[in-house]
C-alpha cells in the first residue's frame, strides 16, 4: 500500500526555507529600519574632536599623564556627556 506522506528530502527542506529565511529577514530589517518609537531620535551624545581614522582617540589615553585625567579634560571641553572612538568603535563618556 502506498502512503501519500512521504518525507520530504532535504533539497526540497532547503528549497522552501531558504525564500523563508530571506522573506523573514527582510520583513525583521524593514520593521527595525522603520520603527517610529526610536528612543534617541537622532540625537547623540557630541564626539570630541582629534581622532584619527584607524586609531580613533587611543593615541590621547596613551600620553604622560593617566587616562583618567585625559578624559576629564575632554570633560571641561566638551561637557559631561561626549562620545570618543577608540579605535574603530564609539564609546561614550560620562563625566560626574
């Protein structure tokens, strides 16, 4: 006797979830590109001046004096709250 449900092989599991995966992915982008409740909208903290392409500000933590002392003399600069790169990546600074 012959059955109707066979399983399926794995070619044809790929077939069907692979336009899934896309379709689930681009759906998961245009929701998150389009959400209307960002909480920073648009505004970011103001990143200090000085850093170099690659290196971002590590060259100014690295200097004579401790990095502590460094970052809170960006502080007086450019306020209480800033943004600095170290490396390629940002980082925010909070200044009490």
């Amino acid at each position: 006797m012959d059955s109707f449900h066979s399983t399926p092989t794995p070619s044809t599991l790929v077939i069907i979830a692979f336009p899934l995966l896309l379709v689930f992915l681009f759906f998961f982008l245009w929701i998150s590109k389009s959400n209307p409740t960002n909480i920073n909208n648009g505004k970011l903290a103001p990143e200090a001046g000085g850093a170099w392409p690659i290196i971002g500000h590590l060259r100014l933590l690295r200097g004579p004096q401790p990095p502590h002392r460094s970052l809170g003399n960006m502080a007086e600069k450019y306020g209480r709250m800033f943004t600095i790169k170290l490396g390629v990546h940002r980082a925010l600074v909070v200044s009490s």
